[in-house]
C-alpha cells in the first residue's frame, strides 16, 4: 500500500461520476470507482489503470448500509484509507406532484440523501483518523427548484444543509465539506429528461444552450474540474459553500 491518497467517487460508472473519477487519477490520487454495477465500475477503473494510475471498481449501492459498510473497508483494505469523498450517485424519477408516487419519492431520497449519509459516515471514520479529508457532495441547479422535481429538488437542497453541517462538525479533523451544483450538463440523466419531454436530445440541447449566458451546456469535465479544485490541499480553507456551476448566475 502507498502513501498515494485514496479518493472514493460515487456514481462513478458514467457522467459526471466517471469524469470525476479519471480526473482525480491524472491529479494524482488512486480511485476508487463505486456504482450499483461493479463490471461497469471495473471498465472506468481500466482506464485509469491503463493510463498508469491506481483503481478499483467496487459495486456498491449506497443506499444499503451493508454494502456501504463492506465496500468502504474494501477500498481501505485495497486501496488505502480514503480521504476523499465525492457523493454523486444519483437517480431521477421525475414527474409532476399530483403524478409522483411514494415509490418515485423515496427511492430518490434513498440514493441521494441516505447514499451520502451512508458513505460519509463511512468514509469520515478514515478521515478523522488520517486527520484530514476533503468530502464534495453534488447538488444542483435544481435545488432552486424545478418544475416536475419536487422529490430531486428536495433531495438536492437537503444536501446542501447536509454540507454545511458537516463542515461545522469536522473542521477540527481536518475535513473540508463542499458542494457542487451543477446547471445544465450534458449526460444520460439528462438525455432521459429529453425521452421524458418527449423532444430529440440535439433540440433539447441547442434549446437549454440557448438560455445559458456562456451559450453552451455544460459537459462532465467541467463539474470535476471544479471538485478537483475542492478536494486539493490548497482547498484547505474552503468549506461549506455551495459552488453553482451553471455557465452564468442563477436567478
């Protein structure tokens, strides 16, 4: 085992969780890459092994305590202690209130809310012990509220309280706790947002850019510049803000 740094990223098998996951292997840390499909994780994990980094795909869903639990002492046993959390599994079931069900809405608040309580409980165990840490938890335009995501918008809000308390209480370890918030990015989850509107993803992309003030969308990469910035040690000063990277101000 080195004494390289050990991040551990959530949602990790595409998007946002995936870029996040190679950038912080070129910045130099070894990665641990969690998803609900572990194949899926080791495929990203592969690259960054490719590319001469260290990488471990570990499946895992974060709303399942067990799972959290045996994963985390995985990445610590095979790995090292992990000192880096960035929180960005995340499901959308989107629909109009009087539409939603209980199911659209719990599963929602399982992933993101439960997900990132779970694994920071987890993961803070190694931080404070190691004395230091650097936890970033994704949000979202969204937390602003949107029409259509009453149960997201929820979910996304809570976790910025949930950063800001997480700050107060482990500063003096040496921990960091940050969110990042997200605008419009161009993914999958929001490929099915399209499917949903029932709109091609090239209009729903040319339409979104549109409204945007640096006239474009936002891609994966430039979410985890902004966590790669986060989690370094010259971040040390930096905690429980929430950082909106949208492409302009939000209203």
């Amino acid at each position: 085992m080195s004494d390289q740094r050990v991040a551990v990223v959530t949602g990790a098998a595409r998007g946002i969780g995936a870029a996040t996951a190679e950038r912080l292997a070129r910045d130099g840390f070894a990665v641990a890459v969690l998803d609900l499909d572990e194949a899926a994780c080791e495929e990203v994990a592969g690259r960054i092994r490719d590319a001469g980094g260290r990488a471990l795909g570990v499946g895992v869903d974060v709303s399942d305590a067990a799972a959290v639990e045996s994963g985390v002492a995985r990445v610590a046993a095979e790995l090292g202690p992990p000192v880096v959390l960035v929180n960005n599994a995340g499901i959308i079931r989107d629909n109009l209130l009087f539409k939603m069900s209980e199911g659209d809405w719990d599963s929602v608040m399982a992933v993101h809310l439960k997900g990132a309580f779970l694994m920071t409980k987890a993961c803070q165990a190694h931080m404070t012990q190691e004395r230091y840490g650097r936890i970033v938890n994704l949000s979202s335009s969204s937390a602003q509220g949107n029409r259509g995501q009453a149960n997201y918008s929820a979910a996304k809000a809570g976790l910025q309280g949930f950063t800001k308390t997480l700050a107060i209480e482990l500063g003096k370890f040496g921990v960091t706790a940050n969110a990042v918030a997200p605008g419009f990015i161009e993914t999958d989850m929001t490929r099915a947002t399209a499917e949903r509107l029932k709109v091609s993803f090239e209009d729903f992309l040319t339409h979104t850019a549109s409204q945007i003030p640096v006239a474009r969308v936002g891609q994966p990469a430039d979410i985890a510049a902004t966590i790669s910035f986060l989690v370094s040690e010259e971040a040390g000063f930096v905690s429980g803000q929430v950082i909106y990277v949208a492409g302009g101000p939000l209203d």
